[in-house]
C-alpha cells in the first residue's frame, strides 16, 4: 500500500491531474488492495492502565488477581525494564507518536505548565499538528480506528482523537474524571469533557468507566465484524487515577488482605517480582524518604488506609475482568489470534497529598458543595471520593523509589506485556530497556506500516526517533538500544538520561534535588546505590550526553519558584 501511496505523489504539472489519480486509486485500486492485504495484517489492541504501578498486576508479583492481564503474559513477552513519562499526557503523546515530548508539542500536562513556558509553541500541552499518531497511520493503511477511554491530548476539534486518525471514539478530554457519572473530580474543571466522534456526549446512567469502555469497544468492533480490514483499538482507562473507585463486590475481594501494612506488604512484593523473574534476586527495595511508618498510625487510620488499598485492588481487578471480556468477545468471532495485544501504563502509581489518613482533604469544602464524601463505609463507590496515598503508593511501585511525577524509577518504570502475532516469545520475561517511544515503531512494524520518515500527506512532520523492536519479539537477540546510545528525558524541572545499564537522575522540583545521582538501574531497579562517585568517567559522560540532549530538543528551563500544585490550582479551592 505504500507503493500505491507513493504513486499518487508523481509530479504532475497540474493539481487536477493529481486528484484524479487519487479518485481513481479510491475507486478502483485501494479497495482490492485493502482485501488482499487485510487477511494477513493483525488486529491491534493497545491497552493503557492510568497510574499503575510497577507491581500492580499479577505477572509482576501483585497480590492483585488480573487474570486477563496474566493470560496474555504467558502467551506473550513481558518487560522488566521499560520506561515511559512520569505523567499522563506526555507519556501518551509518546506513545501515540513515537517523538519525544518536548518535540510532540506535549512536554507537561497542560495544567502543570507555568505562564512562562507557555508563551512557545512547542509547550502549550496539547499535540502539536507537525507530529502523526499512529492510528493516523493505521487508518492511512486501511485498519479500522477505535479509542475508548481518556485522551488529554487536546479538547478543541482539530485535538480530538477523532480529528487524529480514529473513526469511532469515546474520549474523555480533561486529566481525570468520576468512574460512575458524568461529573469532574477536581475543582479546577468547570465540567467533565467527554465526546463521541467528535461531538459532547452524555453518559448512560448505568456508567462505569472500565466497563464502558470495553462495551463501546466491543461495539466499535461489532459494526464492522464483516469487514475484512484489521481493527486498531485504543483502549486508556480511567483506572487507577484518582478518584480511585470500584464497585464493592471487586473492593471486598481484598478484604483483610492489607492489613499488615506497607513495609510488610512492600517486601512481599519484592519478594514476588523476584521469585517471577522479574527483579534480579539482590535488588534491594528504595523506601521513598519520608514515606510514615505503618506502625505510627492509630488504629483507625490503619482501618481507613487498609480500605483504601482494598478500592484500588477492586479497582485494578475490575479493569482487568474488563479486559477479558474483550480477549472472549475476540474468540467469540475468530478474531483473537490475529490480535496483538499491549498492555501498559502511562506512569507510576500516583502519590497526592489530597487525601491523608483519617479521611481529610484540603478539597472538603468543594466535596461538600457537590456532594463527594470520603467516608469509610461507602469508599470507592458512586460519591466517594478516594486517594491511595504516599504510603499505599509505596507497595503499588515496590521495589521502587518514588511514584508520579518523579523521575525515579516508581515515576517511570511500568509493566509492559505483548502478545500475538509477531511476538514468537511466549511466557518469557525480558529486562533489556525499552522507552516510550519505542511502540510506536513496533506497532507500525508488525502490522506491515512504513515509517512516515518526516513526511506525511506532504507534509514536513517530526520523525519518528523511537527504536523500532519488532525482530527482537521474535527470534533476534540483538539489544533494542545500543549501550553507546543515550535515551533524555525531562519533565517539569526533572531530568534523567539513559544509557546501557545506566540511569543519571535529578529531581530539581519535586524533591529540590541540585545534585545528579548515577544508578545501574538492571542490578539496582530501586536505586539504593549512588554510583556518582565509583565512575566518574561514566556520569561526566552521561551529563554532556544529557546537555547535548536537551539543546537539540529545546528543553526549556523551569522558572524560578515554581510549584506543581499551585500551578495546577491557579485559582486556589475552598
């Protein structure tokens, strides 16, 4: 097909000339094109969970029952050692793209730029119309395009994930929303944005997110179940970002189940991902500084935050029983096979000081004006209002350090499992490091898609730079990334290189770091061990590679004083 594309875009001295080849191609050509590659072109199912962490999911050593999740490993490849954005929106422009952040027109979510930065162009947080997604693409060649789930990619027309190459779509525009009506979760909306193809769109009454979104999924399918063109479905839930929210027969599954706190069930995790293969057996776990002892709370603060785990395990449980519905509906018509299925995060789990221990919130006065409550015996249903917090938080990324935001290894390293077609290893474990932007190229590889290579219906388009996987999910034992070869990152004032078995890190904001830390992040996933020190030749050759980095992609710096919270909170709350 991109032969056939190509020969539309002859020289023709006359642009009439040109649209008439393109009739013809439409008409005559591309339908029968279609059919004869369509038999042997994949399905893709890209599944992305919402502030998941590390350790969440059954294959990685969770205590959390996601057998859907746990199928698709064993038929599959997982990685151990895959990165991605220490937020939402950036890490989804990456994924949908294959361009750095920063270069995709996505360096931060929008509400956490300061005025400062948002005076460029290339920082305004929403995708920029000089990058092409994926599903752009996929549609290009002939793939129905689904999306069902959270965009926050943009919510004027041209943004929408039904101006950005998806045919169907359910999108939910804004940071987060309720999971059982039709209402934001945060003061700083004046409403909820959800859209249908474009349009505004009012919830069913019987709403719940997870659940919804694999219906209108299953649906988007059906209507073209006769049809002999693959399917691509983009499937974010809302799950597990705040407000944390399960139905109560999912949350009881846990009853009782954290009771012996974080520091007890952080190590029983570590021990888990290391009897799963998926830490080496010496990894140490990195305790986030100031993360309080279980034993410090009262009684009914353990009674409050040991429910509060048991929402979010419901919640988790419930994706994934979501998610199975949809591999059974794709036996149920033949098509499950021919499928490949990813499932990810966008970041780590999420940390907020909304929500202590005792049930309060710096937001109760707007919780009381539109009818949130935090009480004990109705969390996680409809009205609730949840928040795990910084210490359930830590048994969510265990062994990690950190969650959310930071560019520790909580922030940014998640599970990542693919399986299907093209993915010859089954039940394997990999720790070779993988990034973001890395997908994007391994989609388009597998189903049989050409690069764009910077151009894109003539236009001048940002190039793809993530590295492109596909053989190494069959049978190549060649490395993803070449050690030499240094992967930048930053967001929000806090920056990280990668390089071989090597991270260099700085959280200048977050933590108000103002000295850089060198970790092997393969031996020591929790960073417990600053090698700064023992190989100085390494970290002076990692900083120039991280300096050469941010010039080159127009990393700006972060005004002084600046405070994520009271960015996003401009207007202050009551």
């Amino acid at each position: 097909m991109n032969g056939l594309n190509r020969f539309l875009k002859v020289r023709s001295p006359l642009t009439s000339e040109r649209g008439f080849a393109r009739f013809l191609y439409c008409i005559l050509i591309l339908p029968f094109f279609v059919q004869a590659q369509s038999a042997n072109r994949p399905n893709v199912v890209l599944i992305l969970a919402d502030d998941l962490g590390y350790t969440d999911i059954s294959p990685y050593g969770s205590e959390i029952k996601t057998p859907s999740i746990a199928q698709l490993a064993r038929e599959g490849l997982s990685f151990t050692n895959y990165h991605t954005a220490a937020n939402c929106a950036p890490a989804r422009a990456m994924l949908l793209t294959g361009v750095d952040s920063h270069r995709n027109g996505v360096p931060n979510i929008p509400e956490s730029i300061p005025p400062e930065q948002l005076a460029y162009d290339h920082y305004q947080g929403v995708l920029s119309d000089n990058v092409v997604t994926i599903a752009s693409l996929l549609q290009d060649n002939g793939y129905h395009t689904y999306m069902t789930g959270k965009w926050h990619l943009g919510h004027t027309p041209n943004l929408l994930p039904s101006a950005r190459g998806f045919d169907r779509t359910i999108a939910m525009a804004d940071t987060g929303a309720d999971n059982w009506e039709q209402r934001t979760y945060l003061p700083i909306y004046d409403q909820v944005n959800w859209y249908a193809d474009g349009s505004p769109h009012t919830l069913p009454d019987d709403f719940y997110s997870s659940k919804y979104f694999i219906d209108k999924t299953i649906e988007f399918v059906a209507s073209n179940e006769g049809s002999d063109q693959p399917f691509f479905a983009y499937i974010p839930f809302q799950a597990v970002h705040i407000p944390v929210q399960a139905p109560r027969e999912y949350s009881d599954k846990y009853s009782g189940v954290y009771d012996e706190g974080w520091s007890v069930l952080r190590e029983k995790r570590r021990q888990a991902a290391i009897a799963a293969g998926v830490i080496p057996a010496e990894a140490r776990a990195g305790v986030t500084p100031g993360t309080a002892e279980w034993d410090s709370l009262t009684a009914e603060q353990k009674r409050y935050d040991t429910r509060r785990m048991e929402v979010y395990a419901g919640m988790v449980d419930a994706m994934d029983e979501n998610i199975g519905r949809l591999m059974s509906y794709l036996k149920s018509i033949d098509e499950y096979d021919n499928t490949i299925f990813i499932f990810t995060s966008d970041n780590g789990a999420a940390s907020t000081p909304l929500m202590d221990s005792d049930g309060n919130s710096p937001l109760k006065g707007w919780f009381d004006t539109v009818g949130y409550n935090t009480d004990y015996e109705t969390l996680g249903e409809k009205g609730s209002w949840v928040a795990i917090g910084p210490g359930n938080a830590s048994v969510a990324g265990s062994p990690l350090l950190y969650y959310k935001f930071h560019a520790n290894e909580g922030g940014l390293r998640v599970p990542l499992v693919m399986s299907g077609p093209g993915i010859a290893r089954r039940g394997e474990l990999t720790d070779e490091f993988t990034f973001v932007t890395d997908l994007a190229p391994t989609i388009l590889s597998l189903t049989g898609i050409d690069d764009h290579q910077g151009s894109h219906n003539g236009q001048v388009v940002e190039p793809i730079v993530g590295s492109n996987f596909a053989e190494y999910l069959g049978v190549s034992a060649e490395k993803i990334h070449l050690d030499s070869e240094p992967v930048g990152y930053e967001l929000g004032g806090s920056s990280v290189l990668f390089k071989g078995d090597y991270k260099i890190v700085i959280n200048r904001f977050e933590q108000n770091e103002s000295e850089w830390h060198l970790y092997n992040i393969k031996s020591d996933p929790g960073e417990t061990k600053d090698l700064m020190n023992e190989l100085p030749d390494l970290f002076a050759e990692m900083l120039l590679d991280y300096e050469v980095w941010e010039e080159a992609n127009d990393v700006l710096p972060m005004p002084e004083g600046y405070n994520r919270g009271r960015t996003i909170f401009r207007g202050g709350f009551n």
